[in-house]
C-alpha cells in the first residue's frame, strides 16, 4: 500500500539542518521513519492533532516539501505497521497524516491544476533560475529540502511570517 521511507532531510529557511538520517539498509520498516516522526513530535509538539477535527490545532510552523503529504501518510502508515509487528508502540497523531495543517507543496502552492498541465517543478526551476542536477535531486533528500527551500524563498512563500517576527 506505501512505501518505506529510506531518507529524510528538514532544514529551516536559513539552512540550519533539523533532521537528517538515511536508512544503512533500505527496506527495514520504522529505521527513519519513527526518528522522523519524533523529530517533528518533538520539535512542534502542538502540530499535529490527536484528531480528526479541523478546529483542534495551529500550525507552529508551516512545513514546505515536494509531495510532504504523502510523504507524512508514507510515514505515518509505515510506523502503524510497525506498530503491528513490535511488541513496542510508537503514538501516531491522525492529523500527521490526515489533513496536516501549515504543510505545502511549494509545486502545488504555485501551480494550478490548469498550470500543471503546461508547467512543472522543472518550469519554475527555470523561471527563478535556480540550477538543479535531477540525478542528484532523485537521489538526495538534502538536494530535494534545498530546492524546496530555495523554491520557498523565490516565490515569497513565507516572507510575511518573517516580517513579522
């Protein structure tokens, strides 16, 4: 049904690296997944809600990644199963993966439906002429948090939350 999370990375918009493990050996259920899932229970430990309702919780922080929903469900349903198979058990808020608030894709935040059909990831690259290798991007989950991050910075995506701090 998903996949097994093999690599991680989350940087702050200043490059300050929060997060970064890869698994030795991919395919063992939970190796990144479970510190990732801490890492941000951790760090924002009011993000993600226990519950179903939409009301319940605020962002902490906004959360910007190529495909971080379901990355957040790949997750989320990686350490259920291993919830499943382990005599251990690891909390999984339902709104980590259901409807996670102040979590974006930076393709989708700046691209419509209709855009897409035209435009990609590779489009915007080009329009803010920003540089990318896309072996390396396939490859690096440090490569895909800094093109994100750059993507972000360009587009203006989060300059309001800076003003006013």
């Amino acid at each position: 049904m998903t996949g097994v999370l093999t690599s991680a990375f989350i940087a702050t918009r200043e490059g300050v690296v929060l997060f970064n493990q890869t698994a030795p050996e991919p395919g063992h259920r939970g190796t990144v997944a479970i510190p990732f899932l801490a890492s941000l229970l951790n760090a924002y430990p009011t993000q993600f809600s226990d519950s179903l309702s939409r009301g319940d919780s605020e962002a902490q922080v906004v959360i910007f990644g190529f495909n971080i929903k379901e990355i957040l469900r790949t997750v989320a349903f990686e350490v259920l199963g291993y919830n499943k198979q382990q005599n251990d058990f690891v909390q999984v808020p339902v709104r980590f993966w259901k409807d996670p608030v102040g979590v974006y894709d930076p393709v989708d935040v700046m691209l419509t439906a209709d855009f897409k059909k035209d435009l990609d990831l590779w489009s915007l690259c080009r329009y803010f002429g920003i540089n990318v290798n896309p072996d390396e991007l396939a490859r690096s989950a440090e490569q895909q948090a800094s093109l994100a991050r750059e993507l972000v910075v360009a587009a203006q995506l989060v300059i309001q939350l800076y003003q006013d701090t």
